[in-house]
C-alpha cells in the first residue's frame, strides 16, 4: 500500500483487555492489512480472535481486501484464518529460517 494509515485497537471483555490489533488501511479504505493479532495466553482458545476479525469487518466497512501473513507452523492460527473466510496465496512464501515459514492469506468482501 503506498499511501496509508494505521491503527491500533484493543479488544476487551468487561473490564480486562484480550488482545489488540493493528490494521493498516489504504488511502482508499479499500485495502487493509493485519499485522499482528494478539491474543492474551490467558484468553486464547476462546473465541476471541474469531470475534475481533468479525468487529474489524463491521468497523472498517469500506475495506474489501483483507490481507494477512502467519506462521505456517502455526497450525491453529492457520485454522482460524481458513475457518474466517482467508484464502491462502500458494505462490507466495517466504521462508525466514528452518521451521519458520511465512504464509499469505487474502480475504475478499464482495459489497
């Protein structure tokens, strides 16, 4: 994205933050990158990721191309991003060490 903004957003549950994100948005609103998801050890496994990709599709409704990169040893982060509706880029990897591969993923909101 050559022009852009980005933003931070913490996600909470009643009083106790959960996990934060940052998206990087295109200066058309059309475009977006995540880059990290984090969730806290103590609140993964619970739904929350899958909660905070939904919050940001309603939050950012202009955005139509989602864009994400993970771990691919990263199996449950994998999962998550397929079971949110990510497509995987076959043709794009990016190896950083043995036993650490980088993966692509791109979602498409049609409006």
């Amino acid at each position: 994205m050559v022009s852009s903004y980005q933003s931070l957003l913490f996600f909470s549950h009643g009083s106790a933050r959960v996990g934060m994100l940052r998206i990087i948005v295109s200066q058309n609103r059309q475009i977006a990158r995540l880059s990290p998801l984090l969730i806290l050890l103590q609140f993964q496994g619970r739904g929350y990721a899958q909660q905070m990709l939904r919050d940001i599709e309603i939050f950012y409704p202009s955005v139509t191309t989602w864009h994400l990169d993970t771990i691919a040893e990263e199996k449950k982060l994998v999962h998550l991003y397929k079971k949110m509706g990510y497509i995987q880029d076959i043709t794009k990897i990016t190896a950083i060490k043995p036993g650490m591969t980088i993966i692509y993923f791109s979602k498409i909101i049609s409006k």
